[in-house]
C-alpha cells in the first residue's frame, strides 16, 4: 500500500473506531469481543483499503464486514460455552440510568444474533431496510419479518419483566 493510501486509512480508522466499537458491543453485548470484531474488521478492511477507499459508500461496506464478522464469529463452537451462574456482588451499584442501559442490553442479549443484527442496524445505526439487507445479504422482506419480529419479542419481555 502507498503511504499517501496508509495514511487515508489511518484517518479513517481514527475517525470510525468509536462508532465500530458501539456497534460490536450492541452486537455481541461484549467490550472484549467487540474490540476483536472490530480488530478483525479493520485487518480486512486494510488489505482492501486500495479498492474500499475508491467506493461510494465505505462506512457501509465496513459495517457490513462488521456485522458478517460478528456471524461467522457467533457461529464457532467455542463460542457456545455457558457463562457462570452467579456473580459476584459488584463493588458500587450502578445508578438507574446505567441499569435501564444494561435492562435494555440484556433484553438484546436474548434475541437470536440475526434479529439482535437486524434490530441494531436499523434502529442504531440507522440504515434503511435495504442497506440493513445488503449487509446481512438478505431480502428487504427477511430484514423487515426480522425486525418485527425482534421488536415484538423485545416488547414481550419488557411486558414480562414489568410484571
């Protein structure tokens, strides 16, 4: 890669880090595997900077290799290991603002990964039906059936932890 190419690069990266960070965790709802989705994310993106960076729309293209990363990550059967059952006590309980945050991550945690997916890009990162279907190279109708279906679920749960 040419300098004058390594350095758009590094500014674009720089630009887009916290964005792609965000966007992990609400996928993956993991600081340290969102960083790594984001570190494998940014190596693919390097080796293709040269073509990516002549493209149109290069954040699209860079979430959709987020979001395909994070599926074929979610996908490895290490992956599937059961998490402890009890915790232990936090040091400073947290303030209500950060439990509804965390209330709202754990009712995300309990849709399957293509809802979680489709629900995070059309209401996070606010993209279109379309541009939501590109990166999860399916039909607008699947992103939409997916979408709804993930807001009713997300509304059955918070009708069932309110009562």
């Amino acid at each position: 890669m040419k300098r004058s190419e390594e350095v758009g690069f590094r500014d674009y990266v720089t630009a887009r880090m916290d964005v792609l960070r965000r966007t992990g965790f609400l996928l993956c709802r993991d600081w340290h595997l969102a960083d790594d989705l984001v570190s494998i994310t940014i190596g693919k993106l390097y080796r293709h900077w040269p073509r990516v960076r002549l493209m149109d729309h290069v954040d699209a293209y860079v979430r959709r290799v987020l979001v395909r990363t994070w599926l074929d990550e979610k996908s490895r059967a290490w992956r599937r290991e059961e998490p402890a059952e009890t915790l232990p006590e936090p040091a400073v309980l947290p303030g209500d603002d950060v439990i509804e945050r965390l209330g709202l991550l754990e009712l995300l945690d309990a849709l399957p990964p293509r809802r979680r997916a489709a629900v995070v890009l059309r209401y996070y990162c606010d993209l279109s039906v379309e541009e939501t279907a590109e990166i999860l190279e399916c039909s607008p109708g699947t992103v939409k059936s997916q979408t709804a279906r993930g807001l009713d679920s997300l509304r059955a749960l918070v009708a069932a932890s309110q009562s």
